[in-house]
C-alpha cells in the first residue's frame, strides 16, 4: 500500500539519468486489460525521444508478465540506469500519464494520499457497530461491538405495556429506548478509541437516518469533527460495498473541498494578505518556506530554471542564482519542481482538476500563506 513514507521517499529521489513516471487507470469496470496495454504503448511512445530505452521495456514488461490486474490503477517509477524502479498498485482509479524528468513526477500520488489517505466508517445499529478503516481504498483493519439485546418487556406481573402512570410513553417504548441510548453511548466510546488507535483521519457514518443523528450527538466534539459524511446501510451491508459508498462520499467531499479551497486562495491573494496566485509569485513564497498549502491545476505545466545549488526555483532565466551564486540550469517543469518542494518543507498539496473546477485555470497555480 501507498504511504506517505513512500512519497517522502519518492520526493528525495534525484536521478542523473531521466526518470520515466507512468500512471495507468486500469480500472476493470471501464476496459479491458489488452485496451490499457495498448493505451500505454501510445502514451510510451510521445516520449520515446525522451526516456531511456530500458526503462520502457521494463515497463512494457511489467505490464506484460508481472503485473496481476487486480486494482483500478497503477503507477510506476524507473530510473533503471541507476537501479531505481517502484511500482505502485491501487485500489483507487489514477488519471493515466507519463512524464520524463530528472525527478518521480508526483502530483497525482499526493492528490491520491489527500483524497483517500485513511479513514474509517462507522457503521450503526441499535445494538451493534462494525467499524472499518480503509486506506487508499483497501480495507485495513475493523473491529465489532455488540450491545445489550434490545428487546420488548412482556406485560403481566411487573411489567406493563400500557402507558405509565402519568400519561407518559409505555414502560416497554421507555425501556428500550433506555436499552438503545446505553448502547449507542458504549458505541460511540468504541468509535473514539479505535480512531485514535487507527490514527483516521476521517470518520463517515452509516447506518439508519433516525440512529445516525443520535449516534454523532455522542461522539466528542473532537470526533465528530472527522465525520465528514454519511449514507443509509443496514448492519448486514457486504464490506466491500460499504466501501463503494465510503468512496462516493469521499468522491463528493473532494470535489466540494477543491472548490473551497480554490475559492480560499483566490480571495486571499486578491485581498494580498494570506494567498499568492500565479507561477512567479507562488515560487517566491515557496522559496521564503512559507507555503501552507499549495493548489495546482492538474495540466497545468510550465518550463521554468532552477539553481543547482540552493534549489532556488524561477521562472525567469538567469545568468546565477540571486541567493547563493550557483549556476542556474533550465528545467522541464517548474510547478512539478514546486510540489516537491513544498512537500519537502511539510506543506500539503491539491492537486485541482480543471474540468471540475475550471475557475483554477485562471492562474494555474497558487498557495495559502503560512503567514
């Protein structure tokens, strides 16, 4: 499974050698495995001047004879003059590409990690909860509660099923609504335990309507904080489709996240306090460690120069770095180097799909501000 671990690992990597970044969707659902294979041949083959011959046939042989088709997408990394190859399987479906450069090209893997990184879903009943944690699609752990029978009082001596003294609910109605209520509290001290065990970074709710209000009133504020949505689903709900509809979920979280957090930018540059918008100024407040978050539109690309001792990064040419001096080389992709950057200094990045929100092509690229 995909970790941060890895990206980390991936963003450290500088080649001497070019390095061939390949992303398949492979999703099964959409074509057939011979149908991607020849999709890769045809995007190997825009940058057959570009990459290194052995690290197209070791992706072409990849595909051919090791990898198994179980998954929705695929990435691969190969620099094989220098022993460099990682592939990467999904259970989540990636935009296909391929890239060349002196660097793993890794905007699609932090969108994947931001989008689907770790989460859990609660999934509730008036006696039971099954709890879940997926990451990158895959399931990973769970655990099962179960509570105290939920069952009517019989009338006859003691007991009642009429209503009690002073007109109010029936003894048997308040009885199991005590039953439930003790239930849902031990659930929900289960649920706080196991996000923190789990580490989740999200939480959605399942379960039916009436139930699902009640359970997120008893969580901690901390908790239900992390509830970022929920869905109708019955206690005897297959695993792996409680995961399709925890994925629609975080599907429609992303989007109108993305959109909110374009919004945020734009609005903070324009009121010049909090945001920058725009190549130039984006890699100055990337070089001044000052970047919080940065946005990028998912085609956006655009050839920039960088200083190869300080790593100072321009978009203007320049004769030696203003900084240190060194020399200052051109590079294929000054965005793609600007994500590797803030990654390198704990920043997060979104990586912004221009046909779901097309309002990110107006500047292509743009951060909030640390300060």
């Amino acid at each position: 499974m995909f970790t941060k671990e890895d990206l980390h690992e991936l963003v450290a990597f500088q080649a001497e050698t070019p390095v061939l970044s390949v992303y398949l969707n492979v999703d099964p659902t959409e074509h057939t495995a011979d149908e991607y294979k020849l999709a890769l041949r045809q995007m190997l083959k825009t940058v057959d001047d570009l990459a290194m011959p052995d690290d197209i046939a070791a992706t072409e042989r990849f595909f051919d004879h090791e990898y198994d088709w179980d998954g929705r997408g695929v990435a691969i990394f190969s620099a094989m003059g220098e022993g460099f190859w990682h592939t990467y399987s999904f259970a989540v479906p990636v935009t296909s590409g391929v890239t060349v450069a002196r660097k793993p090209h890794i905007w699609p893997l932090a969108a994947l990690l931001d989008a689907y990184g770790s989460y859990a879903v609660a999934l509730i009943g008036r006696k039971d909860l099954r709890l879940m944690l997926f990451e990158m699609g895959e399931p990973r752990s769970s655990e099962k509660f179960e509570g105290e029978d939920v069952r009517k009082l019989k009338s006859g001596r003691g007991s009642s099923g009429g209503p009690g003294r002073r007109g109010g609910a029936p003894i048997s109605s308040r009885h199991e609504e005590e039953v439930v209520q003790r239930n849902m509290r031990d659930a929900a001290k289960a649920t706080e335990r196991f996000l923190r065990d789990k580490d989740a970074q999200h939480l959605i709710l399942a379960g039916v309507e009436g139930t699902l209000a009640s359970f997120q009133d008893l969580l901690p504020k901390a908790i239900q904080d992390k509830v970022i949505g929920t869905f109708g689903a019955d206690m005897n709900m297959a695993e792996s489709e409680l995961l399709e509809r925890s994925l629609d979920v975080l599907r429609r979280v992303e989007r109108e996240r993305e959109h909110a957090l374009v919004d945020a930018v734009f609005t903070a540059a324009a009121k010049g306090r909090g945001g920058v918008i725009r190549l130039d100024d984006t890699l100055g407040a990337a070089h001044e460690g000052r970047i919080s978050t940065l946005v990028v539109a998912r085609h956006y690309h655009q050839a920039g120069y960088q200083c190869q001792n300080c790593g100072y990064i321009t978009d203007h040419g320049l004769d030696d770095c203003p900084f240190c001096g060194g020399e200052i080389a051109e590079i294929p992709d000054a965005a793609e180097a600007l994500v590797t950057k803030v990654i390198e200094d704990g920043g997060k990045v979104a990586v912004i799909d221009e046909e779901l929100h097309p309002e990110i092509s107006q500047f292509g690229v743009g951060a909030l501000l640390r300060y």
